[in-house]
C-alpha cells in the first residue's frame, strides 16, 4: 500500500515539457481506481465504481471539460478589453496570460476527446454559455457573467479558479465520497479528477483500450505546429500517458496547488516560477506580487502591483445585443463582433475535427473581436452612464 | 580601487558580443560586458523587460519620422548615429548636426543602433548566407580581395547561427547562383518553416519568374525565392537541434540534438511572439518581438558568470608597450546621459573583445593606436548601395501584408559580370512607397493639398497605396582604402570621446551596376505593368551619382562592414582568419568590421557565424 500512497502523494515536482512549472497539483493516481482502492480480501464487485465508467460518459464529460474551458473566456476578455489603453499592463498581462492558457485547456480537452474516438462540438448555440450563468458541470455554486474589470469581477475569477481541497489522509471511504459520488464539482480540479479516473477505468475495461490507433484519427490532434503563444505545452494525445500529462498541464496551470491556498507553507512563487491562475488573479486583488518566500498561507508579501480600478470603461454588466436596439450604429457594430466571434467558434471546431491549421486562420479574427470589443467599450449606452460591450452571442 | 579580473571583457551587447557573451558563460567563464546605453534596455525578464519595451514602441508610434533608430533612446554620452542627419561638413563651417562628422565628397547615410540589443533592434530579419564565391572575389573574378576563410569553413557556424536566430525559411527554394549541391548540407531544414510570402510576392512573382532579361548583351532568367528571415514562425519538426555547446575535448563548438526545436516567445512572456504576426513594422520595431533581437540570447547566457555594466562607454585600450598585450580597457560611466559627468574606469581580463559596431570598433582602436600595422583600421568601410525603383500596379497589390520582405531575385549574386561590375540582390520589399518618398503620410498630405478630405480621401488613399510597388537592389560595394573611418581631436562628443569623422564615395564598379540594375527594372516593371514613378533628384537627394550621364539615387542599407578587416597576413589586415588581431594575441575583434568583403547576403547572418567563430577560439585560447 505505501508504494501506492507514494504515487498518489508524491511526484516530481515540475510539469514535463516545462521545469519552470510547477507540478503544484497533486499528482493523478497512476494505477486504476480498481487496483487503487482495492482493500485486501474484498470482492472485486464490492469496489466503489467511479463516476465516469462508460466510453459515452467519458465522450459527454470531456465535450462538458471543453465547454467549461470555453466559458471562462468571454468573462475574462471582457474584464480585459475594458481596461483603458495604455493603463493596468500588469493587470492586463496577467488576465491575457490566463486567457491563452485557457485557450489551451480548451484544445487540448478536445485532443483528449479526439483521441478516444469523440468528436468536439463547438460551432454549435449550445455551446455558447448564457451569461450570466453557472459554469457547465458546476456545483452551481456561484454565477459567472460578463463584467469590466473590477475587484468584484476579479474576486468571480478567483472562485473559478479557486485549488480542489487537499486529498484526505488515505481513506478509501472518504476519498470514494470525494473522488467518485460527487454530483457537480465544486472546483475544476475535481472535475478533471474525476474524468482522469473515468478515463483510467474505461481503459482498463474496454479490450484493447479506449486510444484509438488509427492515423486518420491522429490527424485530428491539434499540434505545437498549429497552436502555440499559450505558454504551456500543448499536447497531442495518443495514449493514455498523454492523456495524464494534457491533465496535469490543464489542472497544474488553473489552480495549481496541492493543499488549501490559506494553510500552505510551501514556498511556491518566484520570478522565475509560472504560478497558477488562482495565485496570478490574488496578485490582482491584493495589488501586490508574490515574493519568492511567500506561501499560499502568507500570501503576496512582494512589490506593490499598481492597479488602477479607475482607468477602466465602465462597461455594463452581461449586455444583449437586445440592450442596442435603439443605437442603430451601435447594433451593427455588436452583431458584427457576435458574427466574429460564431465565425472564430466555427474555425476552432475545423480545426478540433481534422483540419488543424484552420487556428492559423483564427489570428486574424483574434485581433479583430479584440478592436471591435475596444470599440464598443468606447460607445455610450444611451444616457445610463454606462458603455456598451461585447454581448458574445450566437450569431451564424 | 582595485578592479575585478574577469576571463573576457566584452565591448557591446549587440548581436556579436551577446553571442560570444553567451556561448562563453555557458561554458563556465566569467564575462563582463560594458554597453553604452542605459541600464532599462538591458532588461530581460518580465515586466521591466515589457516596459522597456512598450516606451520603444511609444517613441516610434509619437516620431514624426520612422527611421530605424526612431524607438530607440539617442544619449548626449554615446550617441547614434541620426539617418536625418548626415549633411556633409563643409570647409571652415560649424559642423552640421549629427554624431557622423560627414567628409564625403558622399554623405554615408547608414546607423547603427547604439544600446542593449545593438542593431538587431531594429534589423529587418533577413538571414541569407554569403555564396562560395563572395569569399574568393580576387581569385575568381580579380576584384577586390579573397577572405583568409572559405564558405566551408564558415558552414557549421552559419548553422549556429541559423539556431541562435531563430531562422524560418524553406531550404528547398534557395537556389543561388554559382552554389553547388553541398551549399546546405543533406537533408538540412531550418529551425522553423518558412514565413508565408506576402500576397504582393504573389501577383509580382507570377509574372517575374523565369522572366528573361537582358542586361549589358546578355539574357537571364530571373527567379523569385522566399527569403529565409530570422522571425517566428512554425516550428519544423524535422529540425534537431536545441542549444550550442562548448565540446570540451574536441575543443569544438557544436549543435547539441533534441526531440525538436521551440522558438524564442518576447523576452517578457510566453505569451507573445511565437508567431510572426505580419505587423509590418519590423524595421524599426517588431511590436510584438516574434522578430529575433540579440537580447534574447543574452537571456540565455549563464547569469552567474556574466556582468553587464551599463552607462559604460570604452574610450580607449590600454597595450602593454612591451609585450603588446591589451592590459585594460578604459571607459567612462556616466551618470545622466544628458550631462557630461562621469567616472573614469577600467576593466581588466584575459581576453578582450571589441564587438561595437564596425564604426565604433574603429574608432576605439584608432583612439588607441591599437592593432594598426597594417594601416587598414578604419579603412574599406563599405555598405549595401540601395537602388530602389518604385510604381504604380494596374492591380491592387496590397502592399504592409506581412514583414517587410518575404522574397528576393537572386539571379545577379553571383556570376561572370562580377568581373565588370558588382552583384546585387533584389528583395521585393512589402513597404509601398514608404522609403523613397514616405508614403502613406506624403500621399495623404498631397490628397489634402489637393482639397480631399472625408470619404473621397480615404478612397483616394485607397486606391493609390495599394498599387505601390518597391524595387530594390542592393549593390555590393567594394572595399576600398579611402572609404574611412578616421578620428579628429576637432570633433569629440559630450564625454570627451572622439566622433567618427567618415570618409566616403562610390566608384565605378559599383555606379556600372546601378545602370544594370535600372534596366532589369524597367523589364521587371514591363512584364509586371507597373508604371514607373522613381525619380532620382540631384538637388534633395543625398546620394545623387551620376554614371554615363544618367542620374541614380542610391540609400544606406544599415550594413556597415569592413573597418578592420581580416587577412592572410599582418601587412594587409587588422585581425587574422581567427579573428584575432595580428598585434595584439589577446585582443579579437567582432562584429562585420572583419568582413574583407560584403557579398550579397545581409550581413548579420554571416556576423553571427563569425561571432561562434570567435567565441570558439577564445575558448580555444583560454
């Protein structure tokens, strides 16, 4: 049993492919759920199932893993394009650096789900979240919406990005409840636990497992030729190795933190560290940096990080473009953002099902949501005060 | 105040001192490198390093106008040189403004940029080798001299090269004249695949290649070629190679192998500059640093082995009168580079390298009355003469899609006419009119004059900007003795430090080729109906020739080369074939003062290989 304790509890402590990164997470079992919560001398048939025990369950979670991936992004691009230019680079550097890397999620969440035989669905109405709303597959715990860059908006980031609870001493009861009986996640983290676990089991189930070895279905990966700017590694996946370390890399650069972010003493910060989002949007809030000695229990103790909460358009909260339809100009402008965005949501689906260097298309579009969102934080709305925005709406 | 010993003293963090900086820390020595400008630009991580960078590209956005310098800061304490400024100095007059004291009887109308980075700030990016031929000039076409180095020799090291930049090209579309099948070795492939060649290249290749020309009775073919650029683009998977190692035992640098190559992101984070974008604005700055600059290397340098003082400006070496041997280099830190305060200070080594800039270089040496037996410091000073023709297309060619250029003619680098006039290279440049006449501002300004304002402007400039076309043929000069460098006590800087006094002209191999390249262009402008509107003016141009009655403007390339060349021998050369100068053994020399010859490639490719070259022997000598 100590041998398994170690691979749960233990682990190198950077992410492959990155030494600067930490591997903050904790590291995901590396044996099945079966032969892990194996108790001596109990049936097989008495083992606790985990929650995601079919191929089908596993194809629903992982579309579900690049839905919730997508929807974290138009929240924060709205807190960033409606910094006023040329003011908050800090800021504004953190929340872009959040925004690839969840970009990243996203693809790589579709690569795992390409690789067992799944097809992504993303140029789809329902695949664009209603703000505001719940994050898909949460515990519905707390609303997400599309809001200027404020503390209140940073303080939502921070619950989305907020680390799982540390494991439990090791109980196979407890960690059964934690791990396999849980109806909506409360963290991200968890979420992708529980599809790991799904996918280890399913794998182990299924004669021959579940990674297809075909090179049709190779080619769907999306690769470091067709994606790239995110900072972390993008993954191609053609095994269940791969499928870990995708996880790893989504998990370890989102939350990060293998304890809770208020009782750590680790020392995990420095400059040369890539810290996880949870700590980078804190950094915002506390409007100070982490300082090479500082644990999560300290928190930032670093230089001052000048934010200015001020220079930012005081654009309204979860527009529609409904909310234009007085401002004829204005309407236009917003559609012509949404046709954008469904035109850029329709390129990433190419290149999720075999066309990859379809991203490369996607540059351009990247740049123009980017002018256009400026452009409508710079329209006032009417007489309210306030300025329009960028609704991001399905709009074919 | 005794001062610390370190294994190398390094003038300049440019492209050649950053490398050598690099490759030696890396293999354990202790590097002190003294750069002139200010402490910020030398910034390498984070945010300092995104600030820094983000005032750059402020400056260039406020300047009125966007010459290659415009970003960056000019120092009272060690200035640039200004490409506005380069009025020639008059006979018993005040000298006109601007750090070049300018002799003629031809203002030399090329800079450098003087800070962290060096020129590679501002470089445009393009990495082209120099062919077998440009190093044996006298042998195969007696003009000019032959290089003590062969291409061979050079080979491994411009493949360092290629690595350390960061090169995307595709290997399979650089056919040269006069290269044989061994010019890259088998299977070779660059680091990243090449960058797409602009929509313009296109619609102007169509018609260009395999054009026939003729020129001076003979007919060629031309061919339109991607050109291989030192910017990010998609990393090849055939690539190997990962860093450059020192191999201890073999006394060699080489490639070290890894699973596959990752480009060099911004200096500031991993999120930006992966890619080239196609901002357009590479010269003078790439906004979003997906464009090779000698910082980056610098980054990877060992930190725990390297110094960079800052505000550091070398005045003069110090030679032991006895054995020769350089005992120190002599430099002045100023405090505000707007005032003339500073502390006298000096640097102590093993080993010295100069890596300033050609221009610089020279000047220090002659300061010092350093390594000039052979008389040649600051002589053959040369640089790439830009003829540019420019015209309206019948089509719309779109030009400011992608980098300033993605592809060049070379049908005339190489070849039997270089032994009645020199080579040149054509690159299709992407940046309409903006260089002979600034364009789009002019076009704007002549619209207003005009009585357009609103929509009828903006469809004006439409219609106008994207059918211009530039042309441009960069002439390989000659070295010669009288195109110098030299220093005068009359004319010194805020510091007390000497201004180059530059002598410069053009003869008639070079003039002979202008004539050659004109009428290529009126075919090249024919084929493609373009309607030609270059107008060589003898009152406002600068560098207005006149060859066989015909008038042709020529421009600087920012290619300065040759002010210390290197040779077979101490009578005839500054530094020997291992860069090292004849007079001085722990003395060497970087950067493209020790080009003997110019060729047709841009030159920083071909410094950089020089600069492994010389971090080489320096390990060797250590």
């Amino acid at each position: 049993m100590s041998d398994l304790l170690n691979k749960i509890y233990t682990g190198s402590t950077t992410q492959p492919g990155n030494p600067k990164r930490q591997k903050l997470i904790k590291p995901l079992p590396a044996v099945s759920p079966a032969r892990l919560f194996a108790v001596e001398g109990a049936e097989k048939a008495q083992l606790p199932q985990p929650l995601i025990k079919t191929l089908d369950d596993l194809k629903r979670n992982l579309q579900t893993a690049v839905e919730l991936e997508h929807s974290t992004i138009p929240p924060y691009l709205c807190a960033l394009y409606s910094i006023k230019e040329g003011t908050n680079t800090v800021a504004s550097t953190i929340i872009r650096s959040v925004v690839v890397e969840e970009m990243l999620h996203m693809i790589l969440a579709a690569n795992i789900l390409n690789a067992i035989g799944g097809k992504p669905v993303i140029n789809q109405k329902e695949f664009v979240p209603t703000y505001p709303g719940y994050l898909p597959g949460s515990d519905k715990s707390f609303i997400v919406g599309l809001e200027k860059f404020s503390k209140e908006s940073i303080d939502v980031f921070l619950k989305i990005e907020k680390p799982s609870p540390p494991l439990p001493k090791f109980d196979p009861e407890q960690a059964a409840d934690l791990l396999f009986e849980d109806p909506g996640f409360q963290t991200i983290g968890q979420f992708y636990q529980a599809i790991m676990l799904g996918i280890e089991y399913v794998n182990e189930n299924t004669p021959g497992g579940i990674f297809i070895d075909d090179p049709e279905v190779h080619k769907r990966q999306v690769t470091q030729e067709h994606y790239y700017g995110s900072g972390g590694m993008i993954v191609p996946v053609y095994s269940i190795e791969n499928a870990r370390e995708a996880i790893e890399e989504i998990v370890g650069q989102g939350e990060g933190i293998d304890d809770t972010i208020d009782d750590s003493d680790a020392k995990l910060f420095g400059q040369t560290t890539e810290y996880a989002h949870y700590f980078r949007f804190n950094e915002l809030l506390m409007e100070r940096m982490y300082a090479e000695d500082d644990t999560p229990k300290s928190g930032p103790t670093g230089d001052p990080i000048v934010v200015d909460w001020i220079a930012v358009h005081n654009m309204k909260a979860n527009p529609k473009v409904e909310d234009y339809k007085d401002q004829p100009d204005l309407l236009t402008k917003a559609k012509e953002f949404n046709q954008s965005y469904t035109q850029l949501l329709d390129q990433i689906h190419k290149a999720c099902n075999g066309e990859p260097e379809q991203l490369m298309k996607g540059i351009a579009l990247m740049y123009k949501l980017k002018y256009l969102a400026t452009e409508l934080m710079n329209i006032p709305l009417g007489d309210s005060g306030m300025m329009a925005g960028p609704t991001f709406e399905y709009e074919p | 105040m005794e001062s610390k010993h370190y294994d190398v003293v390094i003038v300049g963090s440019g492209i050649s001192g950053s490398v050598i900086a690099k490759t030696l820390t890396n293999a354990g020595k202790k590097v002190l490198i003294l750069e002139a400008g200010l402490q910020a630009g030398i910034a390498l991580e984070g945010e300092a390093a995104y600030n820094v960078y983000q005032d750059y590209i402020r400056t260039f956005y406020n300047a009125p106008a966007k010459v290659p310098n415009s970003p960056y800061p000019d120092l009272k304490d060690a200035p640039s040189i200004d490409v506005l400024q380069i009025q020639k100095l008059q006979p018993g007059q005040v000298p006109p403004p601007g750090y070049l004291v300018q002799k003629g009887p031809l203002p030399f109308a090329s800079d450098c940029m003087r800070g962290p980075g060096g020129t590679t700030m501002h470089w445009l990016g393009t990495t082209l080798r120099m062919l077998p031929n440009d190093f044996r000039m006298k042998s195969v076409y007696d003009q000019n001299v032959d290089w003590p180095i062969s291409y061979e020799h050079l080979k491994p090291f411009y493949e360092m090269a290629e690595l350390e930049i960061g090169v995307s090209g595709n290997v399979q579309d650089q056919h040269y004249p006069g290269i044989g099948p061994d010019f890259f070795g088998e299977d070779y492939v660059y680091p990243m695949r090449k960058i797409p060649q602009s929509y313009m290249d296109g619609l102007i290749s169509k018609k260009t290649d395999r054009l026939k020309v003729t020129v001076n009775d003979k007919t060629y073919q031309l061919s339109c070629i991607s050109t291989p650029q030192g910017r990010n683009s998609v990393p090849n998977t055939r690539y190997a190679y990962s860093k450059i190692i020192w191999d201890k035992t073999k006394k060699k640098l080489r490639l070290a192998k890894a699973d596959q190559y990752n480009n060099i992101p911004s200096l500031w984070d991993n999120y930006t500059g992966e890619r080239c974008e196609g901002n357009a604005s590479c010269v003078p700055i790439c906004p979003v640093q997906a464009k090779y600059n000698a910082l980056k290397t610098l980054k990877k340098a060992n930190k725990e082995n390297l110094e960079v003082s800052t505000r550091s400006v070398v005045s003069r070496i110090i030679i032991d009168k006895k054995n020769k041997r350089v005992e120190g280099i002599e430099y002045k830190r100023y405090e505000n580079p707007g005032e003339p305060e500073h502390t006298n200070l000096t640097a102590k080594g093993t080993i010295y390298v100069l890596a300033a800039s050609a221009i610089e270089n020279a000047k220090i040496l002659l300061a010092s009355d350093a390594a000039n037996t052979s008389d040649q410091v600051g002589r053959n000073l040369m640089d790439h003469l830009v003829m540019l023709t420019w015209g309206l297309s019948k089509e719309k060619v779109y030009p400011y899609r992608g980098p300033g250029s993605t592809t060049n003619i070379p049908t005339f680098r190489d070849g039997e006419f270089r032994k009645e006039h020199a080579a040149w290279i054509s690159p299709i440049d992407n940046w309409g009119w903006s260089w002979p006449v600034f364009s789009p501002g002019s076009d704007v300004s002549a619209a207003i004059a005009n009585g357009l304002f609103g929509k009828a402007l903006r469809d004006h400039i439409n219609e106008v900007v994207t059918r211009q076309v530039l042309l441009h043929f960069e002439v390989e000069q000659s070295p010669e003795p009288e195109n110098r460098v030299t220093i005068d006590p009359a004319y010194k800087d805020a510091l007390g430090n000497y201004k180059p006094v530059i002598h410069y002209s053009v003869s008639d191999y070079m003039l002979k080729s202008f004539e050659a390249a004109k009428i290529v262009s009126d075919q090249i402008f024919e084929a493609n109906d373009i309607e030609d509107h270059t107008v060589y003016n003898p009152v406002t141009d600068p560098d207005y020739v006149v060859y066989k009655g015909q008038g042709y403007t020529f421009r600087g390339a920012g290619h300065i080369v040759g002010t210390h060349r290197m040779g077979f021998t101490k009578d005839d050369s500054v530094v020997d074939k291992d860069q090292r100068c004849w007079d001085h053994d722990n003395l060497f020399l970087a950067g493209c003062g020790n080009m003997p010859t110019l060729g047709t490639s841009n030159p920083t490719l071909t410094m950089t290989a020089l600069a492994f070259n010389v971090a080489e022997n320096i390990l060797k000598q250590l």
